[in-house]
C-alpha cells in the first residue's frame, strides 16, 4: 500500500484534500500530520476521522528529529505538503515564524524524504502546495504563468518563495521527485475567520463592521476550495516530476464588488432586506505593501491534464455562505477559541 504524508491536513485546504482523498483511495493510507496551530481544527475532519486508512499525527514540521520517526514509523512513500503559515497580516507583525514553519519546515521535510527515499526514489513523489503570491502583484493586465520571475512583496510571499526554491533546488541537486502547484485566493466550507469571506459572513450575521482596506479596489482570483483539492489530486497523481502547475479559477474580482454580492447573499439568506449590511462598511488604512492585483493562467493544468473549475463564483459563493450559516456552532467555537482546547486537551490526556 502507498503511505502518504499530508501535512496540514486540519488546515482549511488540508482537510479538503484529506477528505477528498480518503473518501476517493481506500487501499492508500493516509496520515495527517499537523501541529494544530490556531488555524488547525480537527473538528474540520470529523466526517472521515474513523475511517480505517486515516491517521493523524500531532507534530511539528520544524523538528528533522520527530519527521525522520514518522517517514520510517509510516513507511511513507509519498508527501502532500499544504502546512504553512499563510495570513499576510500576520506575517508583517511576525516575519519570523513564517520564515521558520515555510522555509524551514519545508527544508525539514524535504531533507527527511531525501534521507528516507534515497536508496529508492523510484515511484516516490514530494508535491509542495504554494502560491500566487511568489510572483508579486500584477497592474491590470496579464497572468501569472509557470514561467512568470519570483518578485514576492510580503514577508508571508517571501516565506513561500523561499520554499519554493529549496523544493527546486532538492530537484536538481539531489534528484527528488518533486512536483509545485502555485494557487489563487481559495474560498469554501472550514476557512479561519481571519480571511476576507469568512470574517465578513461572520460580521454580516453579527453586524459588525466589514473592514475595507483602502478603496476595496485589489484584484483578486478566486477559487472554490474543493475543485483546489481536486486539483492537488490529479497533480500528485499524474503531474511530471519536476514541473510545476499554475492552479486558479480564471475568476478576477475587486474586493469592493466581491464584498458588496456577499453582503447581498448573506442579507437575502437572513432574511433581511438585500443591501442592507452595506451600511457596515468601513473603509480603513490599507495594508502595507498591499499587491493591486493576483491573476492566474490555468491553462497548461487545463491542457495536460483535463481540469477546470467546476463552479461559476456565485454558485460557490452563495454555497459557502450558507455553510456558515448553516455551521454557526462551528463558526463560534473557532471565533472563541474552544475548538482549541477541546483537542489540546484530548491530546494532553492520551
């Protein structure tokens, strides 16, 4: 049987593609690995948590030490890595653990599969889940292409940068079979409250004010998570070593004109009057060094190997805020911090 070692599978992303890949290859093993950080919720897997080819285990990728007992624990045979520190805001208050959890928890990973694999790397792959970002901000023409220079702007996007060439450079200096997909904005079921669509479902439905960096008007690409997932999927399993894959909806959006069809969604799904939440918009400083504009050019993950998004913007939208609103008790346990105790206290005790 293949082992594979999904890390930050109780991530936002992670979980989906642990859920879709569980679900889809009962004769592969599969083992969640995460640290469960703030933005780590098991409760995001309880749907396939008994299934008998699931584990999970509670590490950190930063201790070479601990992935060297988990590669030769789960004779793992394949790695989907999706754990990062991932929220630009965060990283301009503290560079310094995105610097340690993407680069070197990345180089740790990669150096434990190196050391494992390396009397037989055939039938072995090492699949890096990254970003946009890497490639800095776009003016209002053109796409991001697998071609495209690095020019990374944010501590966050330097962060994956970093990890992208070192995944690269394992490639080249110490032939590890490696394959990276650079995504857009993803949106869905299970994202922490601190990104755009969830914080300002959860305001709507509390009336809270919505806060508008400067004018609203950064572009970005959006994607609904689970055809995201169904992309990792089909690149673990069929991409070409060595390549890399542009993943994104072919989906451009102003904040402003994203935030104003949510707000009416959300009103028309509460029961209130359509626009009447605009009233909470609050326009505040922008960010510091603020990208204008993210778009991705899917077209070579098209043409080799047969994905398109399966969902137009507003289908996904109006299906991701009515799982808000469905999953209140969700939302409120992570915006209150009990899903953190609840498995911090499980794992304490086992």
């Amino acid at each position: 049987m293949e082992n594979i070692l999904i890390t930050g599978g109780a991530g936002f992303i992670g979980s989906h593609v642990v859920r879709l890949l569980v679900e889809k290859y009962a004769d592969t093993n599969f083992i969640n690995l995460d640290d469960l950080t703030y933005a780590g919720n098991l409760a995001n897997l309880d749907d396939v948590a008994h299934k008998p080819n699931y584990r999970f285990v509670k590490a950190d990728i930063c201790d070479y030490t601990r992935m060297q007992q988990i590669f030769a624990e789960y004779h793992v045979t394949g790695v989907i890595h999706l754990a990062a520190e991932s929220h630009v805001d965060r990283s301009i208050t503290d560079p310094f653990i995105f610097a340690r959890t993407n680069v070197l928890g990345t180089l740790t990973l990669l150096q434990a599969a190196k050391e494992y694999w390396k009397d037989d790397m055939q039938g072995k792959r090492f699949y890096h889940v990254s970003t946009d970002e890497v490639y800095g901000s776009l003016d209002h023409g053109g796409f991001f292409t697998e071609t495209t220079p690095y020019d990374p702007k944010s501590p966050y996007s330097a962060s994956k940068a970093g990890s992208d060439h070192f995944v690269r450079a394992f490639h080249n200096t110490y032939k590890l079979p490696v394959v990276v997909s650079n995504c857009s904005n993803n949106y869905g079921p299970y994202q922490f409250p601190e990104k755009l669509i969830p914080l300002f479902i959860n305001n709507i439905r509390h009336n809270k004010p919505l806060p508008v960096y400067g004018k609203g008007e950064n572009v970005r690409d959006w994607l609904y998570v689970e055809d995201h997932a169904r992309a990792i999927d089909l690149i673990f399993h069929k991409g070409k070593i060595g390549e890399t894959y542009n993943i994104g909806g072919f989906n451009e959006w102003k904040n402003i004109d994203l935030i104003r069809l949510l707000i009416r969604v959300a009103d028309r799904l509460l029961g209130r009057e359509e626009g009447a939440s605009e009233k909470l918009i609050t326009y505040i400083t922008d960010r510091a060094g603020h990208d204008l504009r993210y778009a991705i050019d899917a077209t070579k993950l098209h043409r080799e190997l047969g994905w398109k998004p399966s969902l137009q913007f507003e289908e996904g939208l109006e299906k991701t805020i009515q799982w808000y609103l469905n999953n209140q008790t969700w939302m409120d346990n992570v915006t209150s911090g009990d899903y953190q105790k609840y498995y911090t206290n499980m794992y304490a005790n086992r």
